[in-house]
C-alpha cells in the first residue's frame, strides 16, 4: 500500500501518517520526492485482517488530513486470485447421462447448459429439456423463483417448480441449475438443484453468499449489472471464504448508455478472469443480448474467447413464454447453434463434454 | 401500449400479433403508414395484472415475430405514481425531543437526519449524537449491519449495535434509522429501529421489499447504484404494494464512468421524482461523493433542488472510523454545515423542522 | 411517429399538437385511449427533410405543451440502413501484393490490417510491415496525426510520417490506413493513404465527416467513445450524404465504468451493425482493450461474431514504442494468432483474403 | 511515478525496468515489500516534456514485461492546477450595459448568460435578448453553427447568424457567446464573438483548441460528454498551453445509463474543479437536463454548489423552436427564475453582476 500525500501536506501530517500507521504493527517507509512525499507501507497487510489490519485500512488512510490518494498494491481478494491458487480450479457436477457419471467445469471440454428462462409447466420445461438433451446439453436450466422488476409480473412456481426440474432430471438423466434468491431458500432449493445460481441483483447480497458458502454444492454466481471485475471476484471471495469452493463466475452483460441491446457483453471479462482467477467462468448470452437474433453470434464469440460453458435460454414456442420470451431462442434456434458452438470450440483446441 | 412491426412483415405476422392480443381479451388497432404498420393495443393494460393481461405483456410482444418494437405509453408502476394519487405522501415519524413528538418528511419543513456511518461504540455514537443533535439533526442514523464489499471486512455490531441506538435515542429523543439487509432480520430491526433503511445493493431484493413493506414503519430506500427512475419506482411499489405507505426514496449517486467521485449524484432525480411520484426524496451526500469536502456543497445543491431531508454521516472522529471515514464529515465541518444549510433552505422558502 | 400525451392534458393541448403538425403538411390521428390520448402522424415524414419536414420535428413535438413523449417509428438514417439499402456493400480497396490487385471489405473474405500505432521511423515501420505482411496482413495501418490526451505527448510525425507510410506501400505490396484529423489535411492525407480512419474522438466532428464524404476513399469510421449504435450510423450517414458510399465501421470500444480494460468491446455491435445496415464491419481489439494480452482472445471473438476485418496494433519492440506500447502485441505474438484467426474464420465458413 | 512488479516478476524484469528508467535520465529506487516488488521513479517527470521524458513514459512502463501497473503520482496537466497557480483565474469580458463596461467571471459575483439554442431570425433574437438583458443576464448565447447529430438536420445560419449576434450585441449592450466548430472558423467567428465556445463533441478535437488556444478570447470549454475531469483538465491544457488563460470550465452533463434526463448533470463537477483547478467552472443546465422543467431546480442546484455562471437556453416560443425546443425555457420562466436565483446566490454570500 502507497500513501501519496497532498503537495503542500505539512510535516505533522506526514507525522500523524506514520503514527497512524504504527498504531496498527505497521511502519511507514518515507520517500521525499521532487514532487510529492509518498509513504510505502511497510509490514504484510493481509487482506484477510488475520494479522489485526483491517481492510478498511486503505479507506481509513485516505481519510487522514494530508493525503490525497491511497494506491493498493496487492488485490483485495485472495482465495479467488490466481496468485495465491495458481492451478485452475474444475468444478465436477453430476450428470446421469454422460459416461462416468459427472462432467467437469473448468477444464479442457466445454459444458452446454440450457432450459427454459422460467419453469412454466411440465410439459414446456420437458419438451425444452428432451429436445436440448438431444443437441448436446447436459446441464438444465429453469428458474423456479425469478427475480421480477414489477411486483405484478411473475415471480415463479416457487417449490413447485423446483419438483418439476428434479422431475425433468431423473426423466432425461441432465444436472439441474436453478436461481436462489434469498438465505432461507437455500436449503430447500439444494434438495433439488445440482447448482446454485445467484443472480445479477443479488452478487452483493452478502448474506445469501454466505449462505451459499456454506454448502458445498457448484455456485454460479452472475456478474452485478454495474460490478467491477474486482467486486465480482469480492463477492466469489464471500463463498469460498465459507469454505465452498466450487464457484463457478457467469458473465452476464452490463449496464452501459447502449439501451439497444438490454446489457453490453463485457467479453473481454472471459480472458481477464482467466488471467486473475482460477475460477471456471462461463457465458450467459441469452441475458447478455436480451435479443434471440444475438445469441448465436455471442455464444460463438464467448467460445472464440475461452469461455467454459454456455448458459442459454431456450423456448419451444417463445411467442407465449411467460417472461423474456423476446431473448429465448427456438427450438429449431438451438440445433442450428450447437454445429456452429462445435466448430468453434474444435477452432481453439476445445471439444464438448458430448463430443 | 403501441406495436411497431417490422418494415417489411407479412400479414400472417400482423395478423398472428392481433390473434395474440384477442386472446388475452385485448384488440388491436391496425395503421397503416407509408413507413410502417403500426398495432394500436385498445383495452385496458392494467399494470398489475389484476385484469389478467401479466405486465410482461410487452415483453411476451416483443418476442413475437415481425414486431419491431413495442411502445409502453403507460408507467409501469401505479401506486407510487403521481397519476394515481396527486397528493404528495407526507411520513410521519416520532421524534421525542420536538414540540409535538414528531416531524414530517415530505412537508415544507426540511429534515436533517445525521450520525455515523457505523455504530462503533457507545461513546463514538453518544459523541456524535449530542454533536448533531445540538446543531439540529433530529434522527439519528447509524449502520448496525454494514454491507462489506469485502468479506474480512467489518460487518457491523449488529445487535448490540441496534440496542446502542435504542439507548441514544432514549437519551437524546432522536428517532433512529438504521439498515435492515435480509427479510429475516426485519422483525428484530423493527423493534430497535423508527426508520428502515433499504441500502442501494438491496433495491433489488425483492423478498427484503416484501417484507418490509408488511411492516408500517418508515421506509427510505435508497437508489441501486446502476438503477433507472423507473425501476427506483418499481421497487418502492414493491413496498406499497404490501400496504405499508411510507415509503421516503434517497437519491446516492449512480455509477459512472466518472472514478474522482465515489459514486455520480443525480441531483436532477429530486425534481425529477417530484414530477413523477408523490413519494417524498431525500439525499445522501455523504455516499454520494465519498469524499468529506464534498459533502457540504452537494447538500446545498441537493436543498437548493427540493431535497425533503438530508443523510450526513458524521464521526467524532473520521481519522479513525472503522468504515468510509474519507466520506464522513467532522463534528466542525457539521457545524459551518448547518447555517448554511438554514440559509440555503430559506431562499428557497423552506425552513428546518428546529427553526 | 407517434405522440403521447400527458395523462390529463387539456382539449385545447390537443388541437394544438394538430395544428402544429397541419402547419406542416401533416395530419394527426388521434387515439383517445382509456389511459391516454395518442396521436399518430399521418402523412410521410422523409428524415432527409426533403419533403420540408425537417429531422427535428420530434424535438420540436417534444416540447409541445401537454405532450409526454414522441416515438419515432422509422430510423433516423436513411443511406446507412438495411431496409432503404437491403444488399451488403463491398468496399474495394487498391492492394498491389494480392492476386487481382484489390481485397474487399464486407464481403465473405476476412481483411487484416495490421501495423505500429505511430509511425515512429522508417525503421520500426518496415521492420513491422516487413512482418505483419508475411502473416498475411494486407493493410498496413499507422498514424502520422496522432490525438493525444496531453498537449504535451507525442502528436505524430505529420507529414514526413506519410512519407514513410507511401514508401512502405511500395516496398510491401500494402494498401495504406492511416487517421486524418481535420479537414483541411482530408486533401493532403488522400494523396498518401489508400483508406482514411476518423477516430474515436472525431466520429461528430461534422466538417470532418463532410470532407472525407467529398471525397471516393474508403474511409473507416470508428465508433465515438460513448456513441449509440445510432449515432453511430448517423455519423456514416454524414459521409454518405456527401456521395461517398466507401464506408466501414469500426467497433473500437467504449466507455464504462469498467477500468480494467481501457474500453469495453461491444462484441454485440458486430452482429447488431449486420442487421441494421448494409455497411462493412470491423474490429479493432487493440484500442478496444488497451491490453496486449487481451487482443488474441479478442480477435478470435469479433472473428466469430462476423467482423468483416481487424485492425490491430504491431510493434518490433512495444517496450519502446512512443504511444500505446501497452496494447500493441509483438510480432512474435502475432505470429501465433494469426493460425487461431485463421482456424476460427474457417470454423464459421469464411477465410482471410490471402488464405 | 510507481511501478508495480507482478508479483512473481524475475529479477531481470526488474532490471529491465531500472535501466528503461536510466536511459531517460532518471532513477528507480527499488522497494521490496513483502507482496511485491514496487519501483519508486527518482528525477523529476516534468509532464510537459521539457526534460525530454515524454508524457507516455506512463503507458511505455506499463508495456514493460513483469509490470502489473503504473501509478502516477503527479497530474497530468500543469498550467490548469491550482498546485502550479493557487490563486483562482478571473476572466474579463467586456460588456457595454454595466457600469465598468465590462464583467468579472469567476470572482465573487455571478453572471447570468442567455439567449436562444440556436440564432433563427432577427425577431427571435431580438426579442429573447431584449427580454433576458431586462431580467439581469449580461451575455447573450445563441449558436450560428450548431453540431446536428442528423446531416439532415439544422445546422445553423452561419456567419448570417453571427452577424445578427453583433448587432443585438450593439442593440443591448450585452456580450456574445457563440460555438465555434472547426479551426478555420476561429478567426470568423472572433472577430463578431466576445467569447468562444467549444462544444462537448469537439472537447478533444485538438487542432481546435490550439487554434483558440492562439487567440485570446475568453474560451468556454464545455465538458466532453463522456470526459472524465482529468481529461477535461488536460483539454483546458490545450488551451493555455498555446498562451490563452481565459479558460472557462463549463459542466454540461455527462451520458450515463439514465435516458430519462439527457444527460446527468455532475454537480459534484462544480466544487471539485475548483478544488483542482483556479480556472471559473459555470453551469449548463438547459443541455444538461435536456428538459424545460429541469432547468429551474438545476440552475438553482448549481449556484448552490458554487457556479461562477449559468448558461440558459431561452426562447420567446419554444413550441416552434428550430431546435432544442424542449430543453428551452420561455421567457415567462425565466423571469420566474431569476429571483430564485439571487436568492440562492445571496445565501451562499455571493450575488449577481447586476444586482
């Protein structure tokens, strides 16, 4: 941690820095330059606050009269960076209908997981699920409690719904993922799920991700719509902090001025995830785009770029789909997709788990 | 609502949107421009669905095919709409120390709400208390449970935060307002606090909104810090819409490309929600800007545009607060503040409920 | 375009939103709603204003008394769109090295360009053609007028920096990009370049898009830092308006509150700009990421969402380069992307021109 | 200047750097922590280049192998500091109607510049300047070119506008303000305007500001719409540095996700560029909001936030305005907010030229 005092900062100030610093088992390393007086810290500030520095030091810091601005040296997350856990990170989700029993997020093969946006009924969600199953997915998508942003729209089929995924998975032999919305759900949800997904408006929910932390069932949690890079992997470290680490990280788009599509796809979060993190990350262009007609591009493109799995939505008849109906793909949509999302992943070295 | 179809649709697509809207027990009004056909929805849209039309009608509209892009002409929320009730919504909230035991947001009087960010102590938040107090705040705000962006970062007293509260309330005859994070600590929240405060990371959790809104007490709720107007407004339905009316919204800032500034205040969202809600708006400068010196003016412009009450965070002292001290202010810093504050309301024809 | 009035809007507000549309050869037909009273514009409203209709009508509708919002129904462009324009273009560009003399942009044969940002000495020019050549780029791309942040970075070297970018046309077989910055270098850069590119910071410097619209030269439009996909392709429509019909678009990246890359790729852009227009897209992941190790994966993306071209940053030696050495790659490592470009555009069933 | 090391650099990664620093006639003095290797640079980076270390030394450092980042220590602009010039900038300009003959900006008394979007006709002009010069404004606004985001749309009756801006400048004894769009324009358009403005899509054209940096002419240099301060700061830069120091800041709003205002006034703009700088910051609320209703609030808002002066856009009908109708106040409004005005301005110890 760097501590750039202001250009004019009188010696008491620099004094009261120093003290400030040594109050807390750390010392201050001074450098009187041309231009500024700068402080290095010296002494571990561990991120975790195990040796009794806080992480609020750096807030704290900037506070004091005299500085101006306070640069962090070292990242903010720990169990998520790839410096402290160089490998990467594969996470095994049981899956019935393939070979062995399981496949695996994070490696070499390349996962599809897609399913209606909402479970409606039996019939829709086992039409969507027979007919995905026999393009190559082999994870089930289907939101059972949906995050709404009008109180009057629909919010889901509660447990209900999550019987008919557990329903659909015995029937086609396929994992199942689902949203869970809140930590009293977490339980329940688990009973039924294979993975846990946690949506974009709830990455800063702290209490579902420790709640979610302390299973140790796959998470996928979703980029926040306006998260930093940094804050996604803030909010991972919340779950493996509890001991879960089989977290998986889902771009999803964010929030920009474009309102012509409903997010901006931040691709380049694929290779710099990656680069950060040994966490698996994955793809979900259906939220992403908010258009059908952008899907297949995004999804070859998300491949292009590294991505470890697809999460798309998928409707047999979209026109009646009881939400997001406009960003679902057909039926027909889908099998069109899969050859192409095969080519690519070939292109770069990569296969799927059904290949 | 109003459907543009694409420019060179079919009519079987025109025809297949009409059909669609008929079985819903709506009918479509057919133009037929130079440029384009149009969809005119006749029949009523109820928003909230209780006429059977879902409010993801316009969604399920866009996903059809040959339709361009549908048109909402009505909000999307009603209960919080100046339409739907013309008369601004006054919240009372009891205060000990007042002539009559309590004071009104969203009258002509202006309400100073201030305290630290974070209960730390007994003595920081007596300290602080009696400080803002003499100087006219009459609520007391104070964090019990924090959202920590990190998870080694320091999350609050929680209850024993809550009961300190409790105390200085007693103590001074302030009201309290402090943060409530998860539906199942609402009941107990309750019990401590006069205010609820809904943080910006939760605007979105909408089983929190649930349950406060079955709650009566006073809800502020702060602006997502990627929210639009409008979703603001469909969270505070989501409030209304359980019964409990007094529902205060606070403008904090949006997220930006601009990083000087913690956050970018909207200072246009007061007159803004004032034109489209009855709903009172408050300002909380201190989140806002993230930085102390910042405070004081943006509290002066927020006054100047119709701000019904302020949120300051004040520490004895900052240099040492556990949690955004760089944004709090002085006690000192308070004091130059509320003359200034006095003046700037005045101008505008306004007064402080202490005048 | 369709107007919404507001909910309690007077008759007499009405009767004048009519006569301010018949006073200028149109009719409103008025849809009394049970929410609203809408008005829909009969009569052809030609956005080139050629019918006296002039392209601000709905600003002007906007301000009306007792008017909520305006719609426009049809596109504000008119050359540049799909629906006026249904057949890709193709733009040929002069390139000696190539069998048949020319390449075509937009067409199904994939076009790199490739080269220094800054056109640093005769040296680091050739050495860089010399090898991105042998790779299979075609384009050599390098600024003379460079726009930097500072009035006291390097601003290019003019037109000695033309100079050596004719000469390494000759040597190479190349054709030449290259950025012109104001009008009156539109003369002098032409003699020189075989395509001119207008930035990121000048895609509205409207007497800059009207030169090079004078002229027949290919010209690359990069996309405005915080530009819409429609602002965008009105900024085309400038040019295009001046007869030139030689233009590409060029997504580069844009402004959000995400700093980790210098930009945020709009990958969606690529398949979005092939539905809405006619006109050729291409990509550029260098100033697109800011990052070197980002521009690989980022290629390969924008390859997979259809991109007509690349434009990419090459350095003999980044660690010396005098700008944006961070974000150009080596040859070293242009050199392995290129086989992975190579293998995606044959994935999706295209090929690069010297394939 | 900081180096961050990655944290597994190699010791001839470091060295590398030391000697990349030593060939540009400066040190590095090498921290070794217990996280990472940091790089303090020792000599005196003079950001105008005039010690022969370019302004890019930042971005060639961080193209460096084994850097993680750059953290620079010092601002980027100089002659726009309040470091380099404590002392707060006044700009005269000369106005006939005032005892002096002419105003102070940026000094303790506030100016109220006015007048229409854009000059449509003698009448329209006259009237609007007849009407805000009797309610206290002092400069008269009003655009002879004006930037339309449609080639089809009005751009303004050029120098014919000037012209008629000279003979109400005769008329009513007040100051003109005008944009000037484009370097070969500069001198035409100085010799009829008493100030120049630059608009927020020409913010980084830089040959434009080099050219009204040779004149001296008080510039009003709007924010770019998507500027950060810093590099607004460094496009005043421009301008000074050719020799000019009557720049003017001028916070017009920036474009967020927000589409229910224009733009999103930065308020906060206004109290940190006088914290950064000793340049006058004014105020555009007409263009900030994009909405006649908004204006009243946000001028208010502004002044209490410490405007030097406001910029309205005021038409005697905006209902038949060629441009920007909806964003114009009438003339009724504006004398409504006048007094709202003075009364802000006098709480906050300030007060207008003419009061």
């Amino acid at each position: 941690m760097i501590i750039v005092m202001q250009s004019h900062c009188s010696p008491e100030q620099v004094e009261n820095v120093i003290t400030f610093l040594e109050d807390r088992g750390l010392n201050g390393h001074l450098s009187q330059g041309v231009e500024r007086t700068v402080i290095g810290v010296v002494g571990s500030v561990d991120i975790t606050g195990s040796n009794g520095v806080t992480p609020e030091l750096g807030e704290s810091l900037e506070g004091l009269s005299g500085v101006e601005s306070v640069l962090r040296v070292s990242k903010p997350y720990k169990l998520a960076s790839r410096e402290f856990h160089p490998k990467d990170t594969t996470v095994k989700v049981p899956v019935a209908c393939v070979a062995g029993g399981s496949v695996t997020i994070g490696g070499n093969e390349v996962v599809m997981m897609a399913g209606p946006c909402t479970v409606e009924s039996e019939q829709q969600l086992f039409t969507t699920a027979e007919a995905v199953r026999k393009e190559g997915a082999v994870i089930l998508r289907g939101g059972a409690f949906k995050p709404s942003t009008s109180p009057y729209g629909f919010r889901g089929l509660g447990e209900a719904g999550l019987k008919l995924l557990d329903k659909a998975r015995k029937e086609f032999g396929m994992a199942v993922i689902t949203e869970v919305m809140t930590p009293t759900d977490v339980a329940m949800v688990s009973e039924y799920a294979d993975m846990l997904q946690i949506g974009t408006r709830n990455m800063q929910n702290y209490m579902l991700l420790d709640e979610v932390g302390r299973t140790r069932k796959p998470v996928v949690l979703k980029r926040g719509m306006s998260a930093t890079i940094e804050e996604w992997l803030l909010a991972a470290e919340y779950v493996l902090a509890q001991g879960n680490p089989n977290v998986i990280l889902c771009e999803r788009g964010i929030r920009t001025f474009e309102k012509m599509t409903r997010n901006t796809m931040d691709i380049s979060a694929i290779p710099l995830i990656k680069r950060l993190s040994h966490l698996p990350i994955i793809s979900d262009p259906s939220q992403g785009t908010g258009s059908r007609d952008l899907v297949t591009p995004m999804t070859l493109a998300s491949l292009a770029a590294g991505t470890d799995a697809l999460l798309i939505e998928v409707h047999p008849n979209p026109d009646v789909a009881l939400k997001d109906g406009a960003q679902s793909v057909t039926i027909d949509q889908f099998k069109t997709l899969m050859p192409q999302a095969h080519a690519i992943a070939h292109a770069i070295g990569r296969k799927f788990v059904t290949d």
